[in-house]
C-alpha cells in the first residue's frame, strides 16, 4: 500500500474502538480502518503488475533473502529422503539382514522376513500420515516458522531411538516416531516456499523441495558406498547416526527466519506482514512492501466471499474440489508411475544379477542422475510450463517401466548379461527422467493448485493420498522382488506400466497450466470453471474479482 494509506492503519484496540460504535466506511477494508477496498484494490493491481515485469534473475535479486529461508525451510526435507533411501538399500546390507533377519538355508544367507521390511519401511510412512494432520493443526494456529522448530527439536532423540534400536521392534517404533516430524517437513515446506516467493520464482523454489528429497538421497548412496569395507553394527549404526547433522544447525535458521506474509495477512496481522515482507525482499522493495500486502489481502478477501470455510471438509466443496482433486492425483502420480520399484533400486540391481558392489555403485550413480534431473528441470519449467513437462514425462515413464519388463524376460530366457544390466540402465534413465519431469513438477503443482486459505490443508490432504498409496505399495513391492516371494524382479515393470498409462490420460484432460499465473488469477480461473487446456490462454481483466462476487465494496474479515 502506499504511503498515505500506510499512515491509515490503526492498531488493533483503536479499530476495536470503532467498530464498536460503527464509525467505520460501509467499504472498509477489515484491518485497514479508513482504507477502503477500491483504494486497497490499486495497490494490489501495482503489485500484480511488478510481479508480473519480472524476470528470473530480477526476481533472485529483488528476493533473494527469500530465496534464502525458503532454501532453509526446504533442508528439513534432507532428512526424509535421506532414511527413506537408507532404509530400503539397508535390506542388501550383510551386517544389517545379520542382525535383523533370518537365516535362508536353501539360500545360505541372512534375510529381513517380507513381512518386517513392510512394517519397518512403511512404519515411517504412517508416522507421516499422522504427522500431517498434527502440522496443520500446528501451522493454523502458530505458524510455520514456530512448528518448524518444534519438530526439529523433537527429531533429536527420534533419531537416537533408530540409531541404537537393539530389535526389530524398537527400530519400528523409531520410524514411526520419526516419520511424525517428517509428515510436518513434508507439506510445511511446500507451503512456506510458495508463500515467500515471488511469482517469477514459485516454480523454482517448490521444486527445490524435491531436489532436497534428492540431495538426502544422494548423501545416503554416497554414505552406503563408503561403508563397504565396514563389518559389524557401526556399519548401518553410523549412517543412522548422521541424521543428527541436520536439527541443530536447522533449528538456528528458521529461528532467525521470518512468517510467511499470507499467514499472517490471514490472521489480520496486516503490520507484521509488511515487516516480512521487508524482511524477504531487498532494500529498494521496501516502498513496494504495501503493495504486496494490498494483493495478499484482496486475494484472500476473494477466496473469503467465494469459499466455504478453511475445515477439511470444505477442500471437497465448490471450486476447491477441483484443486483438491488436482493437488491429490499430481502427487499421487509419483506413486503411480513406478516410484516405488525405483526406490528399491539396489535391491533391484542385486536381484537382476548385479553385484553386491555394483549395485550400491549404480545405486549412487542413480541418485547423481535424480540430482541433475531436477536442477535440469529449473531451464524448463519456465519455457515450457508444468503441463506439458508433466505430460511427456508420464508417458515415458509408462513406457520406461514396460522396457524394464521386456528385458527381464529375456533375461531370463537367456541369461545374457547385456539383457541384466539393459535393466539397470534403464531404471538409470528413468529415475533421471522421473527427477526430470513429475518428480519436480508434482511440489510446484501441489503449491499452486490449492487456494491461499485452505493450502496447508490442501496439501496435506494430497500428501496423505500419497502416503497411503506408498504404504499400499510399500507392502507389495517386498512381495515383487523378494526372491523368498513373488520374485517378480523386473517384470514388475509390467505391474506399473498400464497404472502410469491411466495417468498419462489424467494428465492430458485435468491438469491446467500454472504458469505464470499470480494466486489471484488462479483464484479466478477456477471460479469460473475453466478447462485445464485454456488455462495458458483465458484473459483476467482487472475487476474480475468484483465479477465473480457481484460486488464492488465487499465487506468481510481478512482474518480466519
């Protein structure tokens, strides 16, 4: 806002004052006592402009202390990834099948029983489950930054309980404690980074998430290839152990980090947030700092006339259903297409006749090419936009995990090493492609798709759906590649195949194009039910808005 209606805000007991004895404009802005909407609504259309005039690297210049703590925010993810990737190459692990698995006589080794791995591995997976509820019940009324802190703290003696866990029992119950923490990083990270950024930079900074998923899993493949030469406990002790890097220097950071502007414009805290926005722009932005507030309110006044309510049950009604609907089925894409043979990788290798030691090799290998493929992505996605990069991606996914079940067939009629190893560099390249395309592109979508009021919730409720497809899935790929099992090995190919098909069609009908799109005109766009394919094109004029609600002066509150 600019300078004069600056001047106007009062403080919370003066607007109290008179509201109670009715001196305020029919037209007030709630919060903004004497500021009324067609003043707010210019500033907020200056912001939308200067948003939109933009390039990337004006926008990293403008915002680059947001860039910073939205970074930091996104490191909790580093953990997650890192055990998930741990966890599942543990299974190849001599010393680790030794001390929680059971002996093989017609295989003459250790193995964890199928039954175990699925409820280790997903033990976690539940914790998440739980823990996205208690992050958004935690995010409504504290804050992101206040529940960041808390669950890094509790992260701690989380970690000791794995690190040390004397049975199966207690190594369960230390993932699962874990996963709680991580079921907050999971959707509080995506939430902050798209609530801090500029528009230029919102696909940027929700796909950096996944690249922290990436960076976690690269440290875990780096960590299992230096302890090879390693026997005894201290062998899958030391890399559970250096989970405790992460919490301390974490807790520093987003201590000195600032709220997200929208959370505290939806909680009437209109003051503080100019103050953050201060705080994560540069020194010459500091003018535009109402400005952004402005678009911030008249976004959230909108999403106020035309929603429900910000429960759970009210991302299931109007327009919200549809951006549930899309948040849900994008992330539920990277379960869909394969995601979870993948993330088995080394134990795959191992049983498509790969050696123990090239196997962790071409496990470090993989997740160097996931690396690249995400930062990959960042040259694209703004060329090309999310729709289309999501759409070529799932097809070759589809088709990827096909080939991977023709070469295990003729692996096995013909025993040829090149049909062994056409697997693993098969998976090789679809694991790149994956980080490529949708493994990116489903955080960016999940943070735009949902509106600015219900988006913790939104999120939440599409990470969950992924969960429980994880844990489904979780408890059938043991079974798929156990060679005590199914010993599906590669042709398990053929088991993801058709389900990554059926997404490809999803894709093409459902999934609208977010780029370059500001929350308000996303806002908009849905209102007025417009299909995915014409959501590049449609034209949003200037009081659409007031088109939408049928009013010119809209009274409300700014606040929950």
């Amino acid at each position: 806002m600019s300078a004069h209606i600056d001047e106007k805000i009062y403080d919370e007991k003066e607007q109290v004052a008179h509201l109670a004895v009715g001196e305020l404009p029919k037209d007030a802005v709630p919060g903004l006592p004497n500021v009324t909407w067609a003043e707010l609504k210019e500033e907020a259309e200056r912001a939308e402009e200067y948003e939109h005039s933009l390039t990337v690297w004006q926008s990293i210049k403008t915002y680059k202390a947001a860039v910073g703590w939205a970074a930091a925010a996104s490191l909790s993810i580093v953990m997650e990834g890192y055990d998930t990737a741990l966890l599942g190459s543990f299974w190849g692990l001599p010393a680790f099948r030794e001390h929680y698995g059971e002996w093989l006589p017609d295989k003459q080794e250790y193995q964890v029983p199928a039954p175990w791995q699925i409820g280790i591995g997903q033990a976690s997976t539940v914790g998440n489950f739980l823990g996205i509820f208690w992050g958004s019940f935690l995010i409504d009324r504290f804050g992101y930054r206040k529940s960041l802190l808390l669950n890094l703290f509790l992260m701690i003696p989380f970690i000791g309980i794995v690190t040390f866990a004397p049975s199966k029992v207690v190594l369960l119950v230390g993932e699962f404690l874990c996963g709680i923490p991580w079921g907050v990083f999971s959707t509080l990270a995506e939430a902050y980074s798209s609530e801090v950024c500029p528009l230029t930079l919102r696909g940027y900074l929700t796909t950096y998430v996944n690249l922290c998923w990436v960076i976690g899993q690269f440290i875990s493949a780096g960590v299992l290839v230096g302890i090879q030469g390693m026997t005894g406990r201290w062998s899958y002790r030391l890399p559970f152990a250096i989970q405790w890097a992460w919490p301390v220097p974490l807790l520093i950071l987003i201590y000195l980090s600032p709220e997200s502007p929208w959370w505290l414009v939806r909680h009437g805290r209109l003051d503080e947030a100019e103050t953050s926005v201060r705080r994560l722009a540069s020194a010459d932005m500091r003018d535009r700092a109402r400005n952004t507030v402005a678009m911030m309110v008249r976004t959230n006044q909108l999403e106020v006339d035309v929603s429900e309510g910000t429960r759970y049950i009210d991302c299931f009604r109007g327009t919200d259903l549809r951006r549930t609907e899309i948040s849900t089925v994008a992330w539920a894409c990277q379960q869909l297409c394969g995601l979870p043979f993948a993330g088995w990788a080394v134990y795959f290798f191992q049983q498509a006749g790969v050696s123990n030691k090239m196997s962790y090799n071409l496990g470090l290998i993989n997740t160097a090419g996931a690396f690249c493929g995400t930062v990959g992505s960042w040259f694209l996605i703004t060329k090309f936009g999310r729709r289309s990069l999501f759409l070529a991606g799932m097809s070759w996914l589809a088709a990827g995990q096909l080939l991977i079940g023709i070469l295990s067939i003729v692996a096995d009629k013909t025993g040829a090493t090149g049909a062994k190893y056409g697997q693993a560099a098969v998976m090789l390249i679809w694991v790149f492609s994956y980080d490529f395309t949708i493994g990116p592109l489903a955080y960016c979508i999940v943070g735009e798709a949902s509106s600015t009021r219900l988006r913790n919730k939104t999120v939440g409720l599409s990470r969950n759906a992924y969960n429980i497809l994880g844990v489904i899935a979780g408890i059938i790929t043991p079974y798929m590649l156990n060679p005590g099992q199914w010993n599906w090995a590669g042709k398990t190919g053929f088991f993801w195949a058709p389900i990554a098909t059926s997404m490809v069609v999803w894709t093409y009908f459902r999934l609208p194009e977010f780029k370059g799109r500001s929350y308000y005109e996303l806002d908009v766009l849905f209102e007025r039910r417009v299909k995915a394919k014409d959501f590049s094109t449609t034209f949003i004029e200037q009081n659409a808005d007031e088109h939408i609600t049928g009013n010119q002066h809209r009274r409300g509150s700014a606040a929950p």
